[in-house]
C-alpha cells in the first residue's frame, strides 16, 4: 500500500508475482483514511511516496500498472516483502 503525506491519498496495489501489479483500491481523504485502517488492519504494510502515489491515483481500478513505474513499484514490492520477513 503507497499513502501520500501531503494530500490524504492513499492506493493499494495487488502482485501475484507473474503479471504486472494491479490498483485494488484508491481514494482520497476519508475513503483514504478507511483504506489505510484496513490496511492496518490486515497487517499491509505500508510505505510514503508522495509522488508515487500521487501517479498511481490517477489509474482506475484494475489497471496493472505501467512499464515506466516498474522500477518504483518493484521498490515499494521489496520494502513490503522485507517488512513481512521481519514481523
């Protein structure tokens, strides 16, 4: 999950490990907030990328994501991994 600071964005990412990840939910303030309780919730980790996220809001649900933003997401993937290693 990539929340922003700025702005109380927040979009949740799905990756099954074979195809590109895909946007699974989005939202901005009280949506973003309920996204992110969840998220807590379920034991998601999450990560701060203003810019990111400020990016991938703008897909619509469903999309994989695309190739240019590859390289950031697959950081955001391996910060999430490296977090549930460590839990």
């Amino acid at each position: 999950m990539i929340i922003g600071t700025g702005h109380r964005i927040a979009v949740a990412l799905e990756y099954d490990g074979q195809n590109a990840p895909t946007v699974t939910a989005k939202g901005v303030n009280d949506v973003a907030d309920r996204i992110v309780e969840t998220a807590i919730e379920y034991g998601v980790p999450l990560q701060r990328n203003d810019g990111l996220v400020g990016i991938l809001a703008k897909l619509e649900l469903g999309d994989e994501i695309p190739e240019n933003l590859y390289r950031a997401v697959a950081e955001v993937i391996a910060f999430a991994y490296l977090v549930r290693a460590q839990m």
